[in-house]
C-alpha cells in the first residue's frame, strides 16, 4: 500500500514539474521553420537563453534538495535512497537542458549575425 502511495506520489510529482507542454514545443518548432529576418533569430536566442535561465533554477533548486538530503539524511528513512537518485536525475535532466538551451541560442544568434 505505502509502495503504491509513493509511487503515484513520484509519478505526480514528475508530471508536475515538467512545464513544458507539448503546445509549447510546437510553438517553437514553427517559431523556428518561420525565422527569416534577423529579428526572428535573435528573438528565439532571447526566448532559448530564457528558457536556459529558468532551468538553470530549476537545476539549483535540485541542488538545495540533495544538500538537504546530504546534511540530514537520517530524517528520509528507507525512502531516501529514492529520494536521493530521483533529485539526481533530476537534476542531471535540468543541465543537460540549460546546455541544450544555451547551444540553441548561441546557433540562433549565428545565424542573426549572418542574416541581413
């Protein structure tokens, strides 16, 4: 019963903190197919390194969870080993997002400097 409990707990948890809709991504797939003018690309840089910023937050909230966890682990339990890998997937999750974000604004800002 606990094990059922924690895991609907988890996978609640995983759908919550997961903001990126999927009507978002289409937005920017078109955004990004309609980019013709400098303008454009330098506006979806901007909208890239945003994105890279609020992830960049999300991965230092993670950080603040597992030093938690470190300082205090005796507080956690038996669960706190899933406590512990889960925050770290999340957290390698969130940087591998801020150096995609950070890659796709720096490919759009080249492509700014080209364009006319």
């Amino acid at each position: 019963m606990k094990t059922k409990l924690l895991i609907a707990i988890l996978v609640t948890f995983a759908l919550s903190i997961s903001n990126v809709s999927f009507a978002e991504l289409g937005k920017m797939d078109k955004a990004e197919a309609q980019a013709k003018t400098k303008f454009d690309h330098i506006g979806l840089a901007e909208m890239y390194e945003k994105e890279a910023q609020e992830m960049n937050a999300k991965a230092e909230k993670q950080k603040e969870l597992l030093k938690e966890y470190s300082d205090h682990s005796e507080y956690y339990g038996r669960s706190g080993q899933d406590f512990h890998s889960h925050h770290e997937a999340l957290l390698r999750e969130y940087e591998k997002a801020v150096e995609r974000n950070k890659e796709m604004a720096a490919a759009h800002r080249k492509m700014a400097e080209k364009t006319k």
